[in-house]
C-alpha cells in the first residue's frame, strides 16, 4: 500500500464547494476519496445516479498528476469533459472522433500540467504510441469507470477492458487505480478486484436500493395500449421507454408521434447528429418522452426523469437494473414498469444464439437471461428481489407491484407436486415446455415420439393449457423449487426446496386473482 506523505492544502470537502456547489457528500463518496488519496486502489460500487463521478475527480483535483479516465462511453465524452470545463476543471478527451492533430495537442497539455483529467477508451491503452506518451506522464490515479466491462460474468462484457489487466501495471508512475460500477453482483466485484489487483477491503458498497422508486412488473396486458395510456396520463414528465430493437424503439416512437405527444427514438441505427438533438431535446424537456434502445443512457445525467418503462425485457438483470435506475435521481418518486410477455426472452436467447460470444461467455449470456425470467415471476418484494441478486439485503419496499399486491395468497402445493413428480418422471432431462406439454396431455409430435404419453403424470394437468403451465413453471423456477443448472440446455432440475415439496414437508402458496362470479361462493363457478 502507497501511503502519500504529504498533507493536501486542500480538503476533499472544500473541493466539493469550490467547485461543485454541494455542502454534503454522499454515502460512501468520502470513505472512497479518502482510501483513493491514500494510494489505496479501490472499487466503489454505487447505484446509478449514486455520485460515483465525484468519486475520482475530487482526487483528481488534489493529486499531483493526471487522472486517466477510462471509459466506454465515447459519444459522452466530448459532455463530460465540457461540463467540467464549465465548473473550472482542467480536462480534455482522446477518442477516435478526432485527427491526429487533435490528439497532439491534448497530449501536449497533458505533458504541459494543463490537464487534471484526460478521458480516454480502453483500446487506446493498447497502442503502443500512446502508451509510450504516457510513460512520460505523472500519472497519479486511474479510474476505470464502468468496471463490470471487465468481467466475462457481467452483463457487458468487452475485450478491450480485459487488458487493463496486463497493461495498467506497466505503467511507471504506478498509479492508484480506482474502479467504479452500478452494477456488480459478487461474483462481478471479486473478479474485477482480481484483475485490477484491488485488495478485498477495499470494496466501498453503498446500499443498492432506491427507495424513491416503485418498481412493476405488468403481464398479460398490450404493450402499446399500456403505453399510450401511461404516457397520456403522465404527459407532463420526462420518461425513457426502452425497447430491445430498434425496430421496437421505431415502432412505438411513431405510435406515441401519431397520438400527438412530444416524442423521439434514439438508437445506433441514427446518424450521429440524430442522435444528439434528440439526446438534447430530451435532456432540455423539449421532448417529454424518449423510446431508446440500450445504446441510450449510460452517463446521461438527467434528474428528473419520473419513469421508465421497458416495453420488452433487456437481457439481464443488471442491465434492467441499471436502465431503471436512470429514472428518480433527483430523489424523488418515479416509476420503473416492465411490461413482459414470454417472447421477451426468446429475443434474448436470439441475441444470445447469434452472438460470437465464446461458450463460456454464452452460459454466462443465458444465466442472466434467468436471472430476468426469475424477476418477472416472483411475488416477492420486486426491489428487494434485485437487492438481493447483487448480495445485499433490505426489508420489503411496500411500493412495488407485489407489496402492493392485495390479490389472495392460495395454497398450490398439490399442483407444485404435480409439476415436480412430472419432472422427476421425464428424469430432469427436458425443458419446461415439454414438461408443461406432457402435463396438459398434449398430443405434440415430440410428446408421442418419446412415448412421453405413457407416462403416470401425463395429462394430470389436462385442464390447464400449456401456456398457463409454463407460467407456473417459471413461478416455481424464481421462486427456487426448480433450477436450470446448464443454462445453454434449460433443462428441469429439482432444487432441495422441490425436493422438500415432494416428500410433503412443505406447502407452496401463490396470489391468484380472485374469480369474479355472480354465485354466492367463487368456488362454486
Ligand atoms: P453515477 O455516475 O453514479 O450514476 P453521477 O456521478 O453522474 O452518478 O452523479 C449523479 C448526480 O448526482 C449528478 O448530478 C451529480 O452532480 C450529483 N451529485 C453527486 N454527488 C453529489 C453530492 N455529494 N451532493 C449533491 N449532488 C451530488
């Protein structure tokens, strides 16, 4: 560990005055200003919108040398860097919009001791050109935002992250290296901590919930009436509708466009200038709404954003969690809405299917995909769900759509045993559609063709359809009684919750809506 000898003229929290007008820091913002300006490497993982920025440009501004900001956020940049020249901050970017010209002359600030802050991409690292220039800097402190790039097991996986590893400690001022994440389930946390040589103390956590936002999950419901509906009765506040296409994002920004509202579609199918008015029109209140593919959001500091709705299911729950976070940073309510339908995931898996991703890669690919199925099927508490799943834990929220979900809690042990003999039947070895097939009796091609239909439990389920069976499937896979261990090959496996299910030592509940009925007891209809 560098201890740094000297005393700083001046304190982080005067820095925070000067030049950024706030009295208080945020949680974990002072502890990770502090373990960064004694040498200490650090990875801060903080909600969006929690203030990670801060984080190491108060250091920045204290440390002797340059502060190297590695990011993957090109087209931001260029509005990074601008609104800290606003506030007085010496910084300038490197990216590959500019001449070679251009370039020069940023490096020859930097050499000259006019930049505090230098914003680059990662690939950049790995030119030898630039690296040698580098060499020539007094580099105090490297702060590698979005560190989760950097992990095969996060949801955003990019090569050129991978070698910082090999190439950061090559570096002969030996910086500091700071790491900064939303999103970092602990697995995500340790791997980067391990590639970037960050001692496990020195992970600052801050808590993951966002109070201010209620969280939903609506099923069964057209999507485009939801949304016509919603953006109706919430026409006078900024929301961001996120749809995993740009033929989705087109689709539904027309629709809104037609039924007169202020709207615009933003993905990187749009031409460079497109893409900033639109980002601008939206970040002024010019628009009130914008639908975005994911190629839209990540830094873009818009406070009063009241909602978020996902017309379709992104592909993990990091990713969601992080698209939803964009809305309430002004800590105010907002909304966070996923309207889910089943096909959501199949478009996941299509995605997943024609990427060139290694198979590794590809299981981590589909085990995120579960990790969004399980989301959209539980009847616990939404955002403690979510708080959980990056390993912490929070009392229930009482906002969500199933704290607020008055529907009757019933008792369907009998038919849980009914799906998990059925499993235990067909040997764990088939996925839930077939499963749900030989339930209902169905007389599929596949179904006969294995002679599934001698099976005891074949038709047990006869007065369900297929499509309601597998709804129930995915409520017992998020809600632990079944798992899917090979994530490529979702194949049924009984968990020891399932197993418990089975010998009868436990009872299984779900909320159902109650039968609306004209008899004196519903249970008569
Ligand atoms: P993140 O990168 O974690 O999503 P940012 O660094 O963009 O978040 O910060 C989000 C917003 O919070 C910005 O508008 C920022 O100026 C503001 N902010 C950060 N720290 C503080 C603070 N200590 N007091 C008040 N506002 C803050």
């Amino acid at each position: 560990m560098k201890v740094l000898e000297r005393s700083f003229v001046l304190t982080p929290q005067d820095i925070l005055e000067k030049y950024y007008g706030y009295t208080e820091f945020r949680p974990g913002q002072k502890k990770i200003i502090d373990q960064v300006l004694h040498g200490q490497n650090t990875l801060a993982i903080m909600p969006t919108g929690g203030g990670k920025s801060l984080c190491y440009q108060v250091p920045a501004l204290l440390l002797d040398g340059l502060t190297l900001v590695v990011s993957p956020l090109i087209s931001l940049m260029k509005d990074q860097v601008d609104s800290l020249q606003d506030s007085g901050i010496k910084a300038g970017f490197i990216n590959s919009s500019q001449d070679w010209n251009e370039t020069r002359q940023i490096l020859t600030a930097a050499t000259n001791k006019q930049l505090k802050l230098l914003y680059i991409a990662p690939e950049r690292l790995e030119q030898s050109g630039f690296m040698n220039q580098l060499q020539r800097l007094n580099v105090s402190l490297i702060a590698i935002d979005e560190a989760h790039c950097i992990s095969q097991w996060g949801h955003d996986f990019r090569k050129s992250y991978l070698s910082l590893s090999s190439i950061l400690p090559q570096i002969k001022s030996q910086p500091t290296i700071i790491a900064l994440t939303a999103t970092a389930t602990t697995q995500v946390a340790q791997d980067i901590m391990v590639r970037l040589n960050i001692p496990t103390d020195n992970e600052v956590k801050t808590g993951f919930a966002r109070p201010n936002l209620a969280f939903k999950v609506v099923k069964g419901q057209n999507k485009n009436d939801y949304i016509l509906r919603y953006v109706k009765a919430n026409q006078n506040s900024a929301g961001i509708i996120y749809a995993a296409t740009r033929k989705k994002a087109e689709q539904i920004g027309s629709m809104l466009k037609k039924a007169g509202f202020k709207a615009a579609v933003y993905h990187a199918g749009l031409t460079e200038a497109v893409k900033k008015k639109n980002q601008e029109d939206f970040l002024f209140d010019r628009l009130s709404v914008i639908v975005a593919t994911n190629a839209f959001g990540m830094g873009i500091d818009k406070s009063n954003v009241r909602y978020i709705i996902h017309a379709q299911a992104p592909g993990s729950l990091e990713a969601y969690y992080q698209e939803a976070g964009r809305a309430g940073r002004d800590g105010a309510n907002a909304e966070a809405i996923l309207l889910y339908s089943a096909q959501d995931m199949q478009i996941q898996r299509l995605f997943a299917e024609n990427s060139d991703a290694d198979d590794k890669h590809k299981e981590v690919i589909y085990l995120n995909i579960q990790s969004m199925v399980n989301y959209v099927n539980t009847q616990n508490c939404l955002q403690q769900f979510i708080v959980r799943y990056f390993g912490q834990d929070m009392d229930e929220c009482n906002t969500c759509s199933n704290c607020t979900d008055d529907r009757q809690e019933t008792d369907i042990t009998v038919t849980t045993q009914k799906i998990l003999s059925c499993v235990m039947r067909m040997h764990q070895r088939y996925g839930k559609k077939l499963v749900a097939q030989v339930l209902a009796g169905s007389k599929a091609k596949r179904v006969l063709e294995l002679g599934l239909n001698d099976l005891s439990t074949y038709g047990i389920m006869r007065q369900q359809k297929t499509a309601q069976i597998e709804e129930l499937i995915d409520y017992l896979t998020a809600s632990d009684y079944l798992t899917l261990p090979d994530p490529q090959y979702p194949t049924l496996h009984l968990t020891e919750l399932g197993a418990q299910i089975l010998r009868g030592q436990n009872t299984v509940t779900r909320k159902v809506a109650l039968i609306k009925s004209n008899s004196a007891n519903p249970e008569d209809s």
